[in-house]
C-alpha cells in the first residue's frame, strides 16, 4: 500500500529568468499570486530558490541573487503558499547553472569528445545549458551549503532537484571513480554504466544529506528514476536509485520530446511500486519555455485524466513571467480540471491498479532514452493499450503471483527463470515473441513449445494464419517487415512462414519495395501453441510500433484470447479509448478515456477533439455481484448486468471522459 504523501493537485513553476533582464518581480503581489493558486484548486507548488542560469531568487550568501531582483520574491512565495495552505517545494539544479559555469570553468563536464560543458560553443539551440559534473567534491559541498540554506531560512516541505542526469562526463574525478569500480574511461559503454552509477550515489549521498535536516522532508531528484530496466544489472539499475526517492514524478511534456506513449509506459513499469508517482506534462503548447502559449483545454484534460486513472497524481508545468505575474488564463484553464479532480479525490487515494498481464522489460538501465523508451516496449503498450488489456512492465526482481498472463517480447534477456517455471505450473499462460527469453541458443524456459534454429537470411518474410484460429484476420500471406527467427515446432501450429524470392539489393529487387512471397509456404512454423504457451517466431512488438499494420495486433489479440478466454476486461469500444481499472478496498473505480491523438503540425501530436462513444459495454470480472455502480461526475446510478462472474456495464461518453465506481 502506498504512503499517499503528496497532493493531487500541483504546479512547477519554472523561473528560468536571464540576468539582461531587468524589473524581476515587479508585479509580484502575495494575496494575488496566492489568490489564483487557491482559485485554480492548486494545493501544491514547486517554486524556484535558483534556476539553471544560476539565478538565486532570495538573498543568499552562496551564489548569485538574480541583480535586478529588489526583494525576496522566493520567500513571499513560501509565505503566500504557506498563508493559504498550499505545500511549497523548494526547486533547485545540479548539473546546469550558467553563473557558476562562468566562475568555476573547472568544474564543467569534459565529455568523451573533449567538450567542456557539455555545449558547443556559440550554441544557441533550445535546451542548451553549460553542464557542471555534480561528481565533483567541491561542487557537492556548495550544493550542500545551498540546500542547508534554503532550509534553515523557508523550512520547505520538500526539494525537487533538478537535472540529476549522466553526460558521460570523463572529468579527473569521474575517470577516478570509474577506475575505482573497475570501468575504462576510454570504453563509451563503461563511460554510459557510470552515468548510472554516478546518478544512484549522488541520490544516495543527497538523499541522506537532506533527510538529516529533516527527515519528514519530501525528496524528489529529476533522474529518471522511471527508467525501463530490465533488472538484470542491480548495481547500476533504476530500482537501486529509487530507494533514494519519496516520489516519482515522470516528466512527460507528450507534444514535444516525449510523445502521448512515454507517459503510461513510465507509469505501467513504476506505478506498480509503492513510491507514489506523479504526471508532470505543461501548460504550454509545445514544452518548456515556450512563452506565449496555452494548452488545448482537450489535451490538458486527457493528459491529467489519464494520469489519476493510472494511479497518479498531476503536476502542470508553468513558467513565471519575470515580472512574477501569474498568467490567470491559464490557471483558469487549470481550475477547471483541477475542479474535477478534487471532486473525485476520495475515491483515488489508496487505489490499486486491477492488472492480468505482465510485460517483460527488453532493456537494461542506460541502453535507450529514458525520455523515448524502447520501441519493443512501444509496440506491445499500443497492442495492449488498443486492445484493452491492463497491464504492467516487470523486471527480472518482480513478483509475478498476481498475473494470469506473461509476455515476452523479441529481444528480452532472462536471469534465473526460476519464477516463470513456478508462474507456468501455477496455471499461467506465456505469451512469447521472436528471440524472447533466448540464451545461448535455446529458449530458456522450457514451456516455450519451440526450437530455436537461428535467424532467418531474408530482409521479409510472410505469414500466413490458419483462418480457423484467426477468422479475422484476412485469408492471404502478410509481411512481416522485420523476419523474425526460425524455429522447429513443439506444439501445434496455427500459422506458417512463407519466404521472399530473394532478399532486396542493389543487384536483385522487384518493384518498389521487399520482393513478394513464394506461392508455396515453406512449411515452416511461426505461430506455435501448447497448453502453457504460444509462441510466435516474428517480432510483432517492433514491427507494430514502426509500422502499425493492424494485423500484427489481430494475431496477438487471438493469440491472447486462445490463452486466456475469460480476460479480465471485455469490451467493444473503439481502439481509440481507452481502458483503466483500479480497486479502492471494495470499490472498483473504471476510468475510460475518449479522446482523438492527431498529427496537426510536422513536429508533434496534439489533442483538440473528443471521440463519443454510445450504445457500448465493457464488462469485468469481480468476485461477487456489485450492489450499484455510479457515474461519479453526475453521482447517478445506473444499471448493469451480472452473469457468469461478469458485471456488464452499458457506455455512453460524449464529454472525453467518464469514471464509473462499481460499489
């Protein structure tokens, strides 16, 4: 059971202010500033004691105070927060910090390429800061120093710092340290496994620093403690960095780095867990620092939704204009999703997420951007997501006793496979694609009813399904974009590979792309099934993320119904909404979301329409019959069936989104 210390409803403030500009704060006016907090139902805010410039924003005998700051702006803020019972978090950075770039050159990252700072010279580019090593001893005590400062002046609920991040920094005391733990300097992946290293024991010694100025203190250290992990490295892994972290925020901006698939992917691997989590995306159209824009109220709306009906809670990112003006547009905007959200807080706190499946994580800590993901891991959240199967990512440390189905993706490296064995026999279905679970040229897991024969020398291949397992799926021979492995079957075959007439090169090729496939089937299997396990010899995972053909989801979603006829969830709502079922003690609380995704500029996604959903059901199972189920935004009963351990429930949503509490 999670600890439930921080609140539902908060704000960062960025306040990244260049020293050019002058009259800091001049608007600034507590009972107002406070005032539009209270309105918008915010009750938490993470507000800036310096910013990446190096700009302090009270007077400090540490750094700099920004020079055309007249008074102490961050500590009116505290007293306002504090005045209307709103929790003020203290934001500071470690690695960026323009001002002390300039007075400590030597105490820039020196990168693999010999870049001092991590930032080319006359760079320009959004995002470009001066990077220091916060390996550096000296650097560390000056952040200590700060840290106590803050504290012992404002007593803040918490600190968020900020830019605790890697950069492959081969500075004298980073080569040091690696020496230290055995790692080269000169070898980029030992260089990549330090950043890892170094990130976990800044954690630790910060983490431990602050807590002994007060050890109710909330602390949070921007990190990626969300990183996908396959556990397999436990020295370097994110599950040893987040004991050092009383919450997980996953920064997740979707309309510009990050994407609408980078948060759930983040929340299905950590939400599990028992350290709160929190969605942080941002007011702004694009991300950070793009000043004169506002979120589509569409788009702000599933971002945050989204975010409660998987167990998160919401942080929106804003930035302060310098005059310390709150822009009260937006916080009207804000307010009313804010509203919404508070309305329904007694039925969030303490939910538990209600799940069937499990993922196996295909990487390793540092092996993919955290803020990207993996595209296998990409490919099977979309499968699943559309398909309306809960589930979460787990790594090789996971318990697997509350899952009926386990999934393998191509690509996933096992440890002991001593607890699938043990998921098998208890009754649990495996569901494996491609290279999934190979080691040293066999499949691990005994269950798997396939032989490993090698990979196979096409570019293409195609697969044919047997119409009688796949009525859906249309009679003919399908690419397979990416070729996948050849096997041996040990179990009964429902689908078989047929070859390419030869592979595409710059000598032999036919037409415009791959070449087409033979009119005879090779003979070989690529869907395999026993009564444990079906095992598919193509990466569908992959493939569906790159190319999104929607075969490739059809054939997993038999493959899955073949394994588990009586699913957690049942449904004929459009891919398009999506599903989340969690359990408050007795209660099951269902969130659906209807929202359209759509491409509207060249650069990113964003959200403007709902999608209306009428004359639907979803049913599920429960261990009993239900006694009402509720909308709760209208506080409405409404009827249901209940037969054969199912309550059925009939959908209509014409507002975007809709939650359902089944007493």
């Amino acid at each position: 059971m999670r600890r439930e210390k921080i609140p539902y409803r908060q704000i960062h403030l960025d306040f990244h202010t260049s020293p050019y500009i002058g009259e800091i704060g001049e608007d600034f006016v507590r009972e107002e500033f406070a005032g539009i907090l209270t309105k918008a139902h915010v009750n938490s805010i993470n507000l800036f004691a310096k910013c990446h410039h190096g700009m302090y924003y009270y007077p400090t005998k540490i750094g700099t105070m920004h020079p055309n700051l007249g008074f102490d702006l961050f500590g009116e803020q505290v007293r306002a927060c504090r005045e209307h019972g709103i929790r003020p978090i203290a934001y500071t950075c470690a690695a960026w910090n323009e001002d002390w770039a300039d007075r400590h050159p030597e105490w820039l990252v020196v990168d693999t390429d010999g870049l001092l700072g991590h930032k080319k010279p006359f760079d320009r580019s959004f995002g470009a800061w001066r990077s220091l090593c916060y390996n550096n001893p000296e650097y560390q005590e000056l952040l200590k120093e700060e840290m106590k400062e803050i504290y012992d002046n404002y007593h803040p609920d918490g600190f968020w710092i900020d830019i605790i991040q890697g950069q492959d920094c081969i500075c004298p005391h980073c080569s040091r340290d690696m020496k230290e733990h055995g790692l080269d300097p000169k070898n980029i992946r030992d260089v990549k496994i330090f950043n890892k290293i170094s990130e976990t024991e800044f954690c630790k010694e910060f983490y431990s620093y602050l807590k002994g100025l007060d050890s109710k203190l909330c602390v949070y250290f921007n990190s990626h403690p969300y990183e996908l992990d396959n556990g397999l490295n436990e020295h370097y892994s994110s599950r040893e960095k987040r004991q050092y972290f009383d919450m997980i925020d996953i920064e997740s901006l979707p309309s510009d780095l990050w994407g609408y698939t980078h948060f759930p992917i983040a929340a299905n691997y950590v939400g599990k867990n028992e350290e709160e989590i929190c969605m942080m995306n941002g007011k702004f159209h694009t991300s950070w620092g793009d000043f004169g824009t506002i979120r589509n109220q569409n788009a702000l709306e599933y971002e945050c939704f989204r975010a409660i009906a998987s167990g998160a809670k919401v942080c929106i990112g804003d930035q302060l204009h310098p005059s310390g003006r709150l822009d009260s547009a937006v916080y009207d905007r804000i307010g009313k999703v804010y509203e919404r959200i508070e309305a329904m807080e007694p039925w969030l706190t303490g939910d538990e997420k209600v799940c069937e499946a499990a993922v196996f994580i295909t990487v390793s800590a540092g092996e993919v951007n955290p803020d990207r993901g993996g595209t296998v891991e990409e490919g099977i959240h979309r499968i699943l997501t559309e398909l309306h199967i809960p589930y979460d990512f787990v790594d090789c440390k996971d318990d697997l006793e509350k899952y009926s189905l386990l999934i393998i993706p191509e690509q996933t490296r096992l440890g002991d496979t001593g607890k699938i064995e043990s998921f098998v026999k208890r009754g649990g279905k495996l569901l494996v694609f491609a290279d999934g679970g190979l080691r040293e040229g066999e499949f691990a897991v005994p269950q798997i009813p396939a032989k490993y024969l090698g990979e196979s020398e096409f570019d293409v291949r195609y697969i044919e399904a047997d119409s009688e397992y796949f009525p859906d799926v249309p009679p003919m021979k399908h690419v397979l974009y990416s070729p996948g492995v050849r096997i041996k079957a040990m179990g009964e075959v429902l689908a078989q590979v047929t070859e390419p007439y030869f592979s595409r090169t710059d000598e032999h090729f036919c037409s415009h792309r791959q070449s087409p496939p033979k009119c005879v089937s090779t003979g070989e299997a690529a869907i395999v099934r026993n009564d444990s396990a079906v095992y598919i010899s193509a990466p569908l995972s992959s493939m569906y993320c790159e190319y999104g053909y929607s075969v490739y989801k059809e054939i997993v979603r038999r493959c899955i119904e073949l394994l588990c006829p009586r699913p957690l969830i049942e449904t004929d709502l459009s891919g398009i909404s999506e599903v989340y079922l969690r359990k408050n003690g007795e209660k099951r609380i269902l969130h659906i979301l209807s929202y359209v995704i759509t491409r509207k500029a060249k650069r990113l996604d964003t959200i403007e329409e709902k999608f209306n959903e009428c004359n639907k059901y979803i049913k599920f199972k429960m261990e009993r019959r239900p006694e009402k189920v509720t909308l709760l935004a209208e506080n409405k009963e409404i009827s249901f069936q209940w037969e054969d351990g199912y309550v059925r429930i009939p959908v209509e949503i014409q507002s975007g989104y809709s939650a359902h509490v089944i007493d």
